[in-house]
C-alpha cells in the first residue's frame, strides 16, 4: 500500500513559488536608499554600516545554529576570500550611506545599477566571457545615462553621484570575485561568513576614525534593526534565492525595475521626485543595462535551441 504523499509546507511553497520571490525582491531591495536616508540623522555612514551588518551577521548566525551546525572549516579554508570581498562590500556599504547626504535616493538607485555593467565588464576583461557588439552598444548608453544624471549644478550632487558609481563598481567587483572563486562555497555559508568579514573591517574602520557610539535613542535602534533585518537580511537572502532559480542575466534585466519602485517610495516617504534630466539619465542607465545584460542571455540561450 503506497504512503500518501505529503505536501509541501506553506513556507516551502512559498520558497519555491518564484514569481513571489522576485516580487518581494523588488519591493526590499528598492528600500536600500530609503534606509539609508532614514539611518543619516542618527549616525555617520561608517558607524549606521557597522550596526547594520553585525546585526544582520547576528540574525543569520542565530539562525544557522538553531536550525543546522556551522561550518568553520568553510572560513578557514577561503579566509582570504571572505577578506577581499568583505572589504568590498564594507566599502561599498559606507559610500551608499554616504551618498543619499548629496542626492535622492531615487537618484541614487538608478545610478546603483551602473554595477550591472561593471559585472559584464568585468566578466569579460577577467572571466574571458564573450563581448557581442549589442553589448557594447548597452554599455555606451548606460554610461552616457550616468554622465546624464551627474551633471548637475552644483558639486555636491556630482559627488554624490560619483559616490554611488564607485559604490557600485565595488560590489560588482566582489560579485565578480564570488563567481570566480566562491562558486564552489555553501550559500548559507557564503552568506554568514559574507557578512561576518564586512562587519570585521567596518568595525576597524570605526575604529580607526573614532566613530564607534552608541545609538541615541530607540527610534534609532528602532530604524538599525529594521535595516538589517530587512534591507540586509531578508533583502540579500531573497537576491541569492532568486539567483539560484533564473540564470544571472535575467535576475539583472528583473533588478533594474527596483530603481522605478525606489523613485516611488522616495516620493511617497520624502516627497522628493527626480528631474526630468535626472529622469532621462535613468531611463538610459535602464536600457543600457537591459541591453548588455540581455546580450548575454541571448548568447547563452542560443546554443540549447540549435542543439
């Protein structure tokens, strides 16, 4: 007599329900701004990254041993890859912060997805990925999109922009590191180990500068908890989940719909709406990354309908 089969939980439906997934990944990652600017009138940006990631390095390591062991081998045998691309995200987190004191954060999260060209260059100067003309063509126009958006009157709104360009170069840069040399590395692993190696070097940095205080008041600890646990903890989970089950050009072409979510939440929460410039110079930041993005997916798409 065969056993009936037992369903799902509700919590692995959801898991493997995608088009929820990407939803919901939309909707938290357009918050990265929005945090940031929530966090700017508590702390510096070095010390407002610093809670943020050892929180969220808390949550995922309490997590990990009430469900399961961790695994410190994995750590000691990558410890200079956990190094590298800890010191990339932790510089990349603090230039995030620090640029929503010059810009929107809706301006800011256009400019962000500049990272997505970054990647493909990166793949092809350092990983050997092929380069089609399409491809050249979507970065030229995602570059002319951010010179756009960065020539504004004023020095402080093109630092900001500049700010959130190398932000995004740095993660691109460590997203690139990842797939070259962490590929191989358990995900809930990765992740821990990720998020341990950023707090470590945000914490010197803190240091270094004099910028370890305490929160001020609950509001504060109220807005740090709320970020790490949203803006990283379930954000990041949902990126690499999401990543897992569509290939890395479509989940890049679906990201770059978090921008229009952010321009909606920046008007909702701070009453701030991008110029019209500032509008245009996003729009070809947009299709300049569909563009090259969308290039490699063809290329890779190709090969499985000849055969």
């Amino acid at each position: 007599m065969k056993r009936p089969a037992l369903s799902p939980s509700p919590q692995l439906r959801a898991l493997n329900n995608t088009p929820l997934i990407v939803i919901s990944l939309l909707i938290l990652d357009s918050l990265h701004f929005i945090f940031a600017r929530l966090l700017l009138p508590y702390f510096s940006p070095v010390t407002s990254s610093l809670y943020v990631m050892a929180i969220a390095t808390v949550e995922v390591a309490l997590f990990m041993k009430l469900s399961g062991r961790i695994h410190f081998y994995v750590l000691r045998h990558h410890l200079l890859f956990f190094l590298s691309v800890g010191f990339l995200v932790a510089a990349s987190t603090i230039l995030t912060f620090m640029s929503v004191a010059f810009i929107d954060p809706g301006t800011a999260a256009l400019l962000g997805k500049s990272s997505i060209v970054f990647g493909v260059a990166l793949g092809v100067l350092w990983l050997k990925d092929r380069f089609a003309p399409v491809q050249i063509a979507g970065g030229i126009v995602a570059i002319v999109g951010v010179i756009i958006i960065s020539f504004q009157p004023g020095d402080y709104l093109r630092f900001g922009s500049f700010i959130v360009v190398v932000s995004a170069f740095m993660y691109a840069l460590h997203t690139a590191l990842f797939k070259r040399f962490g590929s191989d590395i358990p995900l809930a692993e990765f992740f821990l180990f990720r998020l341990a190696a950023t707090t470590f070097f945000l914490l010197l940095i803190a240091l270094a500068r004099n910028e370890v205080v305490m929160p001020p008041s609950w509001p504060a600890w109220m807005v740090l908890f709320l970020t790490g646990t949203i803006n990283i903890v379930l954000s990041r989970a949902l990126y690499y989940l999401a990543l897992q089950r569509l290939n890395l050009s479509l989940h890049s072409i679906i990201l770059t719909l978090s921008p229009v979510v952010a321009i909606g939440w920046t008007l909702l929460l701070f009453g701030i709406w991008p110029t019209a410039q500032q509008l245009a110079g996003g729009a070809a930041v947009i299709l300049g990354v569909m563009l090259t993005v969308g290039a490699v997916r063809a290329v890779r798409v190709e090969p499985r309908v000849r055969g």
